[in-house]
C-alpha cells in the first residue's frame, strides 16, 4: 500500500521491522515473502541487481510462491525479458488462483 502511494522509505522501514521479527520464524513461505518484498522495493530503487538476487532467494525458497513469482516477473520486465515475465506471471496464476497478488 504504500508503495502503491510513492512512499518507498516508510515501505522499506516497515519491512525492515517485518523482516527482524520475520528473521526468528523458520517458515520458508514468510522468509520468501519478505524477501520479495525487499525485491520490489530494489526494483522501484532502481537497483535491478539486488532486485534479481532476492527475488531469486524468494523462489529458492517458496517456488509456487504468488509473491515471489510476482516480484520475479516484475525484475524480467525490468531486464526487457518480457517473455520470461509473462511465464512467470501464468505460473502465479497457475499455482496460486485465489491469490490477490497473482
């Protein structure tokens, strides 16, 4: 949401909470979710590399992951890969259909 709003800073400061509580949990699905966030928050930074380095870490970690397939498809099409972006979006869809995010 605030992303969504241009307030990449308080974006960031409140995932970087998230991810302090989130480092104590040992869920793969949350850690791949913070991660993709992070992801999202580098491309928007314009900091493609980080950006593909966590949303890589994201999928290692959750692979059907709607979020980190998401942020995935979005460092592709930072890239101009946008066939490798429409993949991933369909593989979002695909594994996650009730999701908001896919």
């Amino acid at each position: 949401l605030l992303l969504s709003r241009g307030q990449v800073e308080a974006a960031e400061a409140r995932l970087e909470k998230a991810t302090k509580i989130g480092s104590t949990v040992s869920d793969p699905k949350l850690k791949s979710s913070l991660l993709a966030q992070q992801a999202i928050i580098a491309l928007v930074k314009s900091d493609n590399t980080k950006a593909k380095e966590l949303s890589e870490l994201a999928l290692t970690l959750a692979p059907d992951s709607g979020v980190a397939l998401l942020a995935s498809s979005f460092v592709a099409q930072a890239e101009f890969n946008l066939p490798q972006a429409r993949s991933l979006l369909e593989r979002a869809v695909e594994k996650n259909p009730n999701s908001t995010f896919a």
